[in-house]
C-alpha cells in the first residue's frame, strides 16, 4: 500500500503603490492703480561771502579813514617827540658852563649814537582767520499722491495619492493524499 501525498504552497501576492505628490501654485492677480508724484523744487543759489578785514588790518592795510587817523596820531607824537628834542639840544647850546671845544660837534655824536637802529623780527601773519558766511537754500518738496494696490492671492492646488500597500493571496495552497493500489 502506497500513499502519494502532493502539496502546493500558498503564495501571497503583494502590489505597492508608491505616494505622488504635485504641487501647483497658481500666480495671485495683482492690480496697480497709481497717481502721478508732484516734485516741487525751491532754491537759492549758493554765495559765499568772505571777510578779510581782519586779516588785511593785521598786514597793515587798512581803510582810508583808519590809515589817516593812525598816521595823524604817529606824526603828532612823532612832532612831540622831536619838539622835546630840540628844545632839549638848544637848553644844552645855551648852557654857558659847557667847558667842551665844540657844542656842535658834541651834538652831532650824541645824535650818531642814539638808539633809534633798526631790529627785525619775523612773524607769520595773518594770525586771525577770514571769516566765511554762506547764503542759499534748497528745498526738495514731494508731493505722493496716494496709489492703491489689490493682490488676490490663489491658493496652491495639491495632488496626493498616500502610499497603499495590497496584499492578496495570489495561490491557495493544498494538500492532495491518494492512495495508490499496487497489485504485482
């Protein structure tokens, strides 16, 4: 007595679908109304004004009314000065107890060697600044008149598909048993 004994596996089957995502992301509508800008320009032109009296008046120069009332007042002590002198020189020729073999001679030494020489000294002028004014103006006036601006925005269109996975049985399995009669 013989037995056969015949099997078949069960098989799965298994099909994925992989996920899909899409993206789209339409333009929003943008709307731009605007007005002319008005630039209203005032100006001076620029001048610059410098004063150098100060300056000039330490070299020395000086307006006709300052230089003659400076030089009056010099030649006066200046013909003081001189008076005193020569008032000075004749008491001395009038003196009778001068016991000297020239008066005028003695005079004519005492005037060679009298301090009036010359001395330099050297400085840097002017010492003030001039003085700087600047006159003018610029104004830069706007004038923005009011724009308007709209923007409607469009939402993203998405596409999903998630991953899905199916199992299924693809076979069914079996067992098959028979009996085999062996007859000799």
């Amino acid at each position: 007595m013989a037995l056969e004994i015949r099997t078949t596996w069960s098989k799965i089957g298994i099909q994925t679908y992989r996920p899909f995502l899409e993206i789209q992301q339409p333009s929003g509508k943008l709307k731009i109304k605007s007005q002319k800008t008005q630039l209203v320009i005032d100006r001076e032109l620029p001048r610059v004004l410098i004063d150098q009296s100060a300056c000039f008046k330490e070299l020395g120069f000086k307006t006709p009314m300052e230089f003659t009332a400076e030089m009056a007042q010099k030649a006066r002590q200046r013909a003081l000065e001189y008076v005193g002198e020569i008032a000075e020189e004749g008491d001395f020729l009038a003196r009778l107890e001068y016991k000297g073999p020239h008066p005028l001679a003695e005079l004519a030494l005492r005037r060679m060697e009298r301090d009036d020489y010359l001395e330099w000294n050297f400085d840097l002028l002017p010492k003030s600044r001039p003085k700087f004014d600047v006159r003018g103006h610029l104004k830069i006036d706007w004038q923005v008149l009011e724009g308007k601006i709209e923007f409607e925005p469009r939402p993203p269109q998405l596409h999903y598909r998630p991953w899905v996975t199916k199992i299924y049985l693809r076979q069914q399995g079996e067992v098959q048993i028979r009996y085999i009669d062996e007859k000799v």
